[in-house]
C-alpha cells in the first residue's frame, strides 16, 4: 500500500499510519498475509517518500516511529507480517550523509556519493558537459552540476535523488546497521527499491546515443552491475541470516533478465527471495518507452509469463503482480472498465494472476476494481515522473491533449488516487481536501458496497487468496500453459500428486469456444458464480478454476 493515498486519519489530506492501522480488520478480512507499505520515512517528498532524509524516523506527514511500532504490533496479533520498503540506491540529497558529502572535496564522507568532474574540454554546467551521457529516469540528465564544489553528482531518479557510492564499504555498513535497527524493531522483512541499480560498472562510461537527443541510455551500466550479487550477498549475510523467524526480501528490478532472477532467487545463492521483474508491463511500450502507448497482444502477455513460470520452476521464486503504486490500474489496462465488463474483467485477471505458481501482490484498490483517473488537464497531475513525460512531450512538439491522453493510460498518479472507502465525500478517504481527487466513480466502487457483497471483486479475490491457503496444487503446483496462440483464451494447468486445475480465462467481451474436452470437471471457482460454463465455452471476460481428473493435452 502507498500510504499517501490509503486513509487519512486526521483530515490533512494525506494518508498516515494510524490511518493504515484503522483498516487492519479490512485487511485481515481480505485475507492478507503480509503488508508491503511504501516509504513513510523522512523525506522531502520530492517523490513521495522514494527521497528519504533520515531512515530511522517516520515523516510527521505520516505518524511517528511509536505508530509504526504499533501497526507493527497490531499486524503480529492478526498473523500478519510487515515488509518494510527500503530505497538504498540513492537518499534524498537533504540526508545529512549527502549534506555532508556535497560540502567541501575533502570531506570523508565525500566518496559516499558519485561525484564526477565536467567532461574533459567542455565548459561545466553547459549540455554535454556531463560526466557519462545518461538519461534519468525522472530529469533529462543523470547528474547534477553542484556549484559549491565544482563537480557533478549522480543521480537515476530526480535531481534530489542522488545515488549512493556502494563501492565504498562503509557505506554498505551503514545501509546493514540501519536495516538491522528495523528488524529488531519488529519488521518482517524488506521491498528494496530498484536494488539491481546499486552496482555500476567502473569506470563510468557513455551508454548508447538512442534518444535523439544530447542524453544516451546508461541502462547496460547500472543495471545488473558487476558486483550486484555480491552486494546482494553480503546484505543477506549481514542483515537478513541467523534471525531466528522467517523474513521476507524482495528486490525490485527493473530491466532484470529472468537467467538474472533465477540466480538472484535461487536460494543456493541466499541473495533475495522474489524479485519483481518489469517484462510483462513494458509489452504495452512503444520504442519510446512507458508514455508511448502500444495495445497488448494477449499472446505476448502469455508468452512472457509462461517464461517466467518455467524459467524459475526448479530453483527461485516468481512475485505475481498487474500493478502497484507505479503502474496504471490493473482493470483499465489489462481488463476492462467498460461499466459492462469491469466486474467481470477484474475478476477475471485476478483468477489468472492468483492462480500461477509464485507469491501474488495485491495493490490498494486492486481488490475492488477500482480504475483509472479521467485526467483532463495537466493542473490535475502531481508525479514527477508524469510531469517529466509531459516536459519531454512538449519539447517534441505533442498537443496537451496527445499528453494527456498517455498520462490517463499510464500515469502513476492512476494509482494514487485515494483508496476509495465508501460513498461520502472524498470516497471517505479525508475528512480534509485529499492531496489528489478522489475518482469520481467512487459512489458506485467503494469498500463498503462491496466487502459484504457475495459477487464483489473484493469477495472474489478473498476467495482466491483462501484457495492458495488451502489447496497446496495452487501454492506448490507445476504449471503448463495451454493454447498458447489463442488471441483471446489464457488457459493453463497446476498439477500437484495427481490433482489437477485447469484455469481457463477470456480476455474479451465475444464468446470463444475452446477445444479441451473435459466433460467431468467440476467448477471450483468462477466469476460467473453458479451460472459457470462448461469446459470449452466461454462467455464475455469468464473465467473459471475447474478440477479435472486428467490433464488435457
Ligand atoms: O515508475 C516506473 C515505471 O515507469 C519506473 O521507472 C520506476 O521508476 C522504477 O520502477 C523504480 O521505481 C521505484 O523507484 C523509484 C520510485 O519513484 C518508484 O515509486 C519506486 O517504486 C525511485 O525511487
């Protein structure tokens, strides 16, 4: 959950820790077995809290560390667990280790950060002049010229992101101390944040000119770095092993290859337990990149997933999400939100998520099919990686309209809206004036009309998570895909000591007919409820869970 954006307990706006702690039962209700909570720490809010000031205090904005120890508290009487987000790649560049860093050339804290001179020959400060030609992902250039001291600093993200040395040891000791500060604090374990960029390949040099413009692609050097097993390593061994219950890591990768995952997650190489890889949300990207909207291909979509199941079935784990505070909202850009079709559509793509091998991540809102935003002017949207988008979009010459059009099928802030609660003002999420619009669909998608609504989304995707909990075929089973050329039909297989399911899903609003006979099978869950098909027919968006007596070919 982004805690901005899921309850606001004191009517600023913006949601908060006791907010989160007030919705615990809703959680539990769901079936939740672990909370994955967005930063909360100190931070300039430059990116939400993804800019952290101090690791080991909580924003005002968001509580105090005595909330956090309370939710923590409150989430272990419930049997469930807390993973804490984590952002050491880079701080916020008001951290005092920063502070420190960009005062004088000497100062020993100077190496914590990347500190580079101009480009030989060229006049510092002026385009070009950069150390290395990379693009950010949030600013047109990767560094930062830094008046006081005459150098340039890295930075991936925003300016006020910059990125942490970790070639220096010391610092790597100290990112390890903080971690264990937390975990004897309670914590269950850690979501690192893009945690594949840490390693760099020495020395810093120019990635390939493809943007047309003055700044190249530096991915192949920062991503996967040399040394990124290593660090991984040692973080395991420093941090996470000896602790005598069980802790949780996932590591965020993006651009991670699944030959990379599978050793990152292999648990011989004790580094991380999941990673989350990005391959089946970027299907959908243009050559220029997330804001260049291209439709997805359901064979595509089929295709990369199916990899990623086979690739990873004898050693490492696979993480199983549609979305997250980063991406659009699941149902308007894998589903439908069509009025006819989003029930439907969300339960659907919930049954196909739920239902391969591998841990399942759910995003706020997710559960109840809730949908994009209908942006309508750039006065509406807040992310930086948005208003970046836009700035470039402009510079090429795009129409507001065209901009805005990507920024409502792409958008971060699609997903930061506020979690929408019931059908009072502000979808119940503030009794203050929310720091983004509530969407205004929130009277008729709402919590409280669904939790007790034996046809919700939300009681669909409970009855998911109870299935994984009961039947071992859906957490362990081997999985095979099925009919993998059909353009309409997900179908597959998870089998485990002789039991059988078949999901069979449509990702259309036409009736498809499939060619598997099994006339035996009996329906163990399906969005249609009492009215499911046979094997082989499919109405709009249905999707079905039968248990079969043998696999079909
Ligand atoms: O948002 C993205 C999808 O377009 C990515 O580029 C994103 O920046 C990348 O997935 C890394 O995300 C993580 O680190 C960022 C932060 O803005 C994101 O919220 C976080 O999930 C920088 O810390």
């Amino acid at each position: 959950m982004y805690p901005r954006s899921f309850a606001d307990s004191d009517g600023d706006g913006i949601g908060d820790i006791r907010g989160v702690i007030a919705k615990l039962d809703y959680l539990h209700r769901l079936g939740v077995d672990v909370v994955w909570l967005s930063p909360f720490f100190r931070s300039p809010q430059d990116d939400n809290g993804y800019d952290i000031s101090d690791y080991q205090d909580v924003d005002p904005m968001f509580g105090t560390l005595a909330d956090i120890d309370e939710l923590i508290a409150e989430l272990h009487t419930r049997d469930m667990r807390f993973v804490m987000d984590v952002v050491i790649n880079h701080t916020s560049d008001e951290h005092p280790w920063f502070v420190e860093s960009r005062s004088s050339t000497t100062n020993p804290k100077r190496d914590w950060y990347w500190w580079r001179p101009a480009r030989e020959g060229m006049a510092p400060g002026l385009p070009g002049a950069e150390p290395t030609n990379w693009r950010a992902f949030f600013a047109p250039s990767a560094w930062e010229w830094d008046e006081t001291t005459g150098e340039y600093y890295l930075h991936l993200f925003t300016r006020k992101q910059p990125d942490l040395n970790w070639e220096n040891p010391v610092v790597r000791q100290e990112l390890y101390k903080m971690l264990r500060w937390w975990l004897d604090r309670g914590v269950d374990g850690f979501r690192m944040d893009v945690i594949n960029m840490i390693s760099k390949v020495l020395p810093l040099k120019d990635g390939p000119q493809v943007f047309g413009g003055p700044y190249g692609d530096g991915y192949a050097e920062f991503i996967t770095g040399p040394r990124i097993h290593e660090f991984l390593q040692e973080l395991n061994r420093e941090v996470i092993a000896g602790r005598d219950k069980m802790l949780i890591t996932v590591g965020e990768m993006p651009g991670v290859t699944v030959e990379e995952a599978k050793r990152f997650t292999d648990p011989a190489n004790a580094e991380v337990d999941m990673v989350f890889q990005f391959e089946h949300v970027n299907l959908d990207h243009g050559p220029n990149g997330k804001f260049d909207v291209r439709p997805l291909r359901l064979t595509d979509l089929k295709a990369s997933f199916g990899k990623w199941q086979t690739a990873l079935a004898e050693a490492g784990w696979n993480s199983l999400y549609w979305d997250n505070h980063d991406q659009a909202r699941a149902v308007s850009r894998f589903g439908s939100d069509d009025p006819r079709w989003r029930v439907l559509s969300a339960k659907a793509l919930a049954t196909v998520l739920h239902l391969h091998r591998g841990t399942p991540y759910i995003y706020q809102g997710e559960e109840l099919g809730m949908t994009n935003f209908p942006f309508t002017s750039m006065a509406e949207v807040q992310d930086v990686e948005s208003l970046h988008a836009a700035r470039i979009g402009t510079e090429l010459g795009m129409s507001e309209e065209a901009i805005l059009a990507a920024i409502r099928a792409r958008g971060r802030d699609n997903a930061r809206t506020p979690m929408q609660w019931d059908d009072t003002p502000h979808a119940g999420f503030t009794a203050g004036t929310p720091w983004l619009p509530a969407n205004p669909n929130y009277k008729e998608i709402n919590a409280g009309v669904q939790v007790d609504d034996p046809d919700s989304v939300f009681t669909h995707y409970r009855a998911l998570i109870a299935l994984r909990h009961d039947l071992p075929v859906v957490a362990e089973g081997d999985f095979r895909m099925l009919l993998p050329d059909h353009e309409t039909v997900y179908a597959f297989t998870r089998s485990l000591d002789g039991e059988t399911l078949l999901v069979l899903a449509n990702f259309g609003a036409a009736e498809q007919s499939v060619d598997l006979a099994e006339p035996d099978a009996e329906v163990v869950l399906s969005n249609y409820g009492d009215r499911a098909s046979p094997v082989g027919t499919l109405r709009p968006w249905e999707a079905t869970i039968y248990r079969t007596s043998r696999a079909p070919s």
